[in-house]
C-alpha cells in the first residue's frame, strides 16, 4: 500500500476459527451502513464452498451474493474474486473472477498464491476506489501461522486495505477468550495495531455474568469488547457450507433432500426451512426417505462420485420404490444428470469416462470444457401429474454446469430434472407446489441491522468511519 494514496474506508471481519460468525456479522454491517446512505460492497478475496451463485462476470459464494443484496448493490465476481469449490478430500475447483481455471486447480496450495495475489490485489483496490465502505470478510482465522506465508485472505488484505479490523469469536463453544487472546497474540505487532474491536458471538443466557472476562481481556491488549450477539437459531439468511441442518425441520408434508457430500447450493432449500406446514428431511440413508412425500436430488459438484456414493448408501432402490409409488421426485443440475441414462466426461473434468445413471429419466449427459454460468427465466410448460402445478408458471434461476443434457428440464412420470437452481425462491412456484407464502431476504437483512445497531457499544460503528 503506497504510503501517499489516501484510501477510502474499509472495515474487516475476521475470526479465531471457521464459524465464528464472519459471514453473518458481515451481512448484517452491509445493510446496516447501507441504511446510512453510503455505497457499501462486501469483499472476500478467496472462499470456499460449493454454495455459488451467478453475479456480473460469472459464478461467485452465496456468501458474498447475499451480501451484496444485504448492502443494496449488484453482486459482481470482483467481491470474491478467489472461490474454490471443493471436489474431494484434497482437491478443488480454482473459479477466478467468475471463470474456472482447470490450470490453476492443478497446481499445489501454495503455488497458486504467486497467481491469484495480483487478481485479488486489483479487485480490492478497484472496489475501493467505487464505494464509500467495503465490509470486507476474512477467511477461518489470521493466526494460522502455518499458512501465514501464503496468505491473501486476511491480514495481508486488511493491511492492504488499511481496514479496521473487527475480531469476532464463538462463545457457544467455549473458550472464546482463550481463543481471542491467542489469536491476538500470535499477531504481528503492526496487524494488532488494525484490531478494533473483540465481539462475542453466538452467546446464550445473561451477559452480566461475563465480567470480569472482557475487562481483564481489554487490560492485556487494550482492545475493547464491543458487541455480544446472540445465538441466533432460524435468522433466515441461507448457511454458507453444507448441510446447515442436520435435523428434520418443521412439521407436516416431508420433503426430503438427499445430502451426498458433494452436494452444492444447499442454499437454494432455505425457504423450505421456515414454510408452515413442511417438514424438511436431510437424507444420508434409507430410512430417511419413509414417508417423504417429495424426494429432491440436489445440485452435486461431482456427480459421478456423488451417484456412487448414493448407490453406495442403499439409497437407489428407495428411490425407485418412491417412483413406483407415483410420488414426485425431483432432480436439480447435477440431480438431473443422475435421473439419465449415462454421463460422459470424455475430458476428464470432473470423473473421466462413461458413468451409468439412474435410468429414471430418458436423457444422456455429456462434461463440454465451457461451463454454462447464467441466470435464466423459464415458463414450465408440458407437465403432468404431481407437476402439473407448475404449468405455465414463469420462474427464475441460475445454471452453474459443465454438463449438457439436451434439455433444461424433462419430466417422465413423477420425476422431473430440471437445471435450473432456484426453483423454491420462485414464490409462485412455491405456492403452486406445497401452498408456501411468499419468501424474501429482506425482512432479515433489516433485522440484522437492527440487531447490530442494538447490540454494539453506542457510537462505535459510526466512529470506525472517523
């Protein structure tokens, strides 16, 4: 950073581990600062997950997606211009700017930081010279000194950015001042100079019983403890990672989504979450499909893997035994390359060769180099049965897919494949389907502001812009 440029203002979330809480935090700053009447963007130089979704330039994490709806601004790759998408146990997809880079998802960890500083370096700096705050999100925590060298996610981007940096903790797991005391401590002298503030997430019971904990913690580093949030159970915003629930949800009609490890863009089910009248099940083996009145096979970023491992865990009969029944199942992007015949990956881009498929639906799958990244509206038109509620209805989605199939949606009885993520997002569709409301984000990007401006030491969010 040149000692001369004046650099408009950023602020920067970091944590002592994974799921302290960055994500949500940062949400929650994007509308609250929003709401000031400033131009606010997120920023996160590199995630991890297989939750993506389709901004300006390509394919980019949900996470910053979200964020950007949060922060009243178009998502765009520039404010995660690093996503790594998981494809096994030590290996992953390298998206840049929105565009996988097969070269760069070849190369070894620590290789790739020589490539990638310079395309996250002119990202953040173009971000910062268009908006009057970035709220930018660290990754896992700034003191995992094992990879200090090849950091280009924390505290190489706070210096970067000149960021005042918020430190935030999860409490719910114990030792959360432990955690934040190390962490300050394994810090350089100059990367605890940016610390601001320490925030106690994810708290249950009644704060006062915290002291003199924060007090002792602010003598030993003279940073104060800003803000405890609560811990926050059905807040609404879609998890990051993952299965977010591995309890069945709700009560009522089930609808069963089957949860392979590869599984992608879980996020697209948060609005059965909160639908009255629905029981939402998280599938890993045959009793989990009894009684599901809707069986959905979700996105995969590895389908051939993620089929084996389906057939693996018994779960290929119960499926065919549901579709006996005349009950619905659905196939979505990687789902509906499951329900053909045969995928094909001639390239090598995911599982080379040929891989037999369910047999449910009458379509072949074939891996092409180019990966389609679109957002698409689509009026269903053709369907029958369990599916015929959605005729003539318009929804809106996005394809992330290497696979072509012929078609971006087919059904043949009760099962139907469609390509396009979002189909639960679309309210008409969602009431057509299971007699759902209408769902927005909106309600919890306010209160998410809302909590935040509650919970934080008065004054002290707006005195980080001073």
């Amino acid at each position: 950073m040149g000692k001369n440029r004046a650099m408009p203002r950023a602020i920067m979330v970091q944590g002592t581990s994974s799921g302290a809480g960055k994500s949500l935090l940062v949400t929650a700053l994007c509308r609250y600062y929003a709401r000031q009447g400033l131009r606010v963007a997120p920023f996160k130089a590199q995630n991890m997950s297989n939750n993506a979704r389709v901004g300006v330039g390509g394919e980019m994490g949900s996470a910053q997606y979200f964020q950007a709806l949060a922060a009243r601004t178009t998502p765009e790759v520039r404010m995660n211009p690093v996503l790594l998408k998981p494809e096994g146990e030590t290996r992953s997809q390298v998206v840049v700017l929105g565009k996988p880079q097969p070269e760069l998802s070849r190369l070894p960890w620590r290789e790739r930081k020589t490539r990638l500083w310079p395309v996250v370096r002119r990202a953040l700096l173009e971000l910062l010279g268009e908006y009057d705050l970035l709220v930018i999100e660290g990754a896992g925590s700034p003191a995992e000194i094992n990879l200090k060298d090849s950091d280009i996610v924390n505290m190489r981007i706070a210096r970067e950015a000149g960021a005042r940096v918020l430190l935030v903790t999860d409490i719910d797991r114990g030792g959360a001042f432990a955690h934040l005391y190390g962490t300050y401590l394994l810090l350089e002298p100059e990367e605890r100079g940016l610390l601001r503030g320490f925030i106690l997430n994810k708290f249950r019971g009644d704060a006062k019983l915290l002291s003199p904990a924060p007090e002792r913690l602010e003598t030993l580093t003279g940073i104060p403890t800003v803000a405890v949030l609560p811990f926050l159970e059905g807040h609404g915003l879609p998890e990051e990672d993952g299965v977010f629930d591995d309890r069945a949800t709700g009560k009522g009609l089930s609808v069963a989504v089957v949860a392979y490890p590869r599984a992608s863009n879980l996020d697209e089910f948060e609005p059965l979450k909160h639908l009255r009248g629905v029981r939402l099940v998280w599938a890993r083996k045959p009793t989990d499909l009894q009684g599901a009145h809707l069986v959905v096979l979700p996105g995969s970023k590895h389908t051939a893997a993620d089929l084996c491992w389906l057939r693996g865990q018994g779960l290929e009969e119960p499926l065919r035994a549901h579709v006996r029944a005349g009950r619905p199942l659905l196939g979505i992007c990687g789902g509906l390359q499951m329900l053909g015949q045969g995928i094909h990956d001639p390239l090598g881009l995911e599982s080379p060769g040929s891989h037999t498929g369910l047999g449910l639906l009458p379509l072949q799958t074939t891996f092409e180099p180019q990966k389609v990244q679109r957002h698409t509206r689509l009026r269903l038109a053709g369907l029958s049965g369990f599916w015929a509620a959605l005729e003539g209805v318009e929804i809106e989605g996005y394809e992330i897919h290497h696979g072509q199939s012929g078609a971006l949606y087919l059904q043949q009885g009760s099962v139907l494949g469609l390509y396009l993520h979002g189909l639960f997002e679309n309210p008409e569709a969602l009431k057509r389907l299971l007699g759902g409301s209408a769902w927005s984000l909106e309600p919890t990007f306010e209160a998410l502001a809302e909590l935040v401006a509650a919970r934080f030491t008065p004054g002290f969010l707006e005195g980080l812009l001073g």
